[in-house]
C-alpha cells in the first residue's frame, strides 16, 4: 500500500501498478542541454558507457563533438524496468558515458541534518587545516592511484588455492585510535605526513603534534533515497 496521510494507506493492485509502467522501447529522449558544474554530483546514481545503434554512428559522434564544443551535457529520459530513469549524457573522449540521476525527492537535504549547536572556528584551526589540505593536495583525481584492496585480496587467495596451499584466514582486530579533538587529529596527520615536521599550537608556538585521544569519525555515508512505504 502507499501511505498518502499518517496511518492511512490506498491499496494498489500488481495489475493496476502493471498498467502504470512506462512501456520500455530503448529510445532516449533529450529533453534540454546544460552545464556540466550545474549538476551536483550528489544526484548521480550509476554510469554506463553508451554505443551507437546499428545505423546511427553519425549521430553518435555528431552528439559527442557537440557537445565537447559547447561544453554541455545532456539531460533526458528513458523507459526502463517500468519507469522513467533521469539521465545525464556527457562526451568522453570519443565516446558518450550515461549517468542514471535520482529525481529530486529521491536526495536528502541538509534540512533533514541535526547540526547541534553553533560553533566558532578559531584561526588558528582554520589555518591548521588548511595546511593539511595543502600537504594533500594534487593537481587531479586518478582513479588509478586507488586499489580496491578487499578485490586484490580476494585475487591473491585464488592465486594461492590454484597453487594448492591452504587458505587460512587470520582475522586481526583492527586498533582503532581514540580522537576527540578534531584539531589534534588534524596535527597528528599534519606531523605524519610532513615527516615529523612541526604543527602550530593555537598559541602560535610551534611544538610536536601531541597524541590525540577519542574516537575517529566515520566515513559519510551516502545520500539516501526516499521511498514510498509499501
């Protein structure tokens, strides 16, 4: 059932929501062309490299140089699995990847986040974390800088069951260091990465990064999406 009022719910049939799907025929339809930086990246949900139809290479390759000298991507929809997916077309290389986009009442927003209370950020914690992300910093994100480490993992044990050696696995508990201060962790990293280079105390006198104490953050999680109770 779909629930259009606090407890109160209207009852769909297989047969009715049957008629409701939108009849799959593979076409895309292009509905308008935008700037790329105009699109979120918190609205993309998968991508997909697309191909020509049989017969319809020139379009294709007409689309992508395009769309590169115009520095636009395209948005559309199309039938799938019964209903209309929201796409983003953009050229790459010479090449179209689609991205499948979630509609807007399927992202959360800030609104629905709980802050707490204000806080002040120092200067000195500001400049503090800025240093760190200078020491970070890269001219552009390679994708092949990064291993999925559980797939090479996964690999290895394969490589060593087809040579015939036992596979056992030794699970060690991870140490997790405790961190409370936000501006501890950040000169702990900072004293890391710079090779026992020294961080500024919000003082202003510069001294070792001391060990933190707390817990670590945990990674953000992924935008939800908001779904119809059944």
């Amino acid at each position: 059932g779909y629930e259009y009022a606090r407890g109160q719910y209207v009852v769909m049939s297989e047969d009715e929501l049957k008629e409701l799907e939108a009849k799959s025929d593979r076409a895309i339809e292009i509905e308008s062309f935008v700037p790329m930086e105009s699109v979120d990246p918190v609205y993309f949900e998968k991508s997909n490299l697309l191909g020509p139809d049989k017969g319809g290479q020139k379009a294709y390759k007409l689309l992508n140089q395009a769309m590169n000298k115009m520095d636009v991507v395209a948005i559309g929809r199309f039938a799938t699995r019964g209903r209309q997916q929201l796409v983003l077309i953009r050229p790459m290389g010479e090449g179209l990847v689609l991205h499948g986009l979630y509609y807007a009442d399927e992202v959360r927003h800030f609104d629905d986040i709980e802050f707490g209370d204000a806080v002040e950020i120092k200067k000195a914690e500001l400049d503090l974390a800025e240093q760190l992300i200078e020491q970070l910093a890269e001219k552009s994100f390679r994708a092949d800088s990064y291993e999925d480490d559980y797939r090479q993992a996964v690999l290895e044990a394969v490589d060593r069951k087809v040579a015939g050696e036992e596979f056992v696995v030794v699970r060690q508990e991870e140490e997790r260091e405790q961190i409370i201060d936000l501006v501890a962790a950040l000169k702990k990293s900072l004293d890391e990465k710079g090779d026992g280079a020294t961080a500024t105390s919000a003082s202003g006198r510069p001294r070792k990064a001391a060990k933190s104490k707390g817990q670590s953050g945990k990674k953000a999680s992924k935008p939800a999406r908001k779904r119809a109770s059944k």
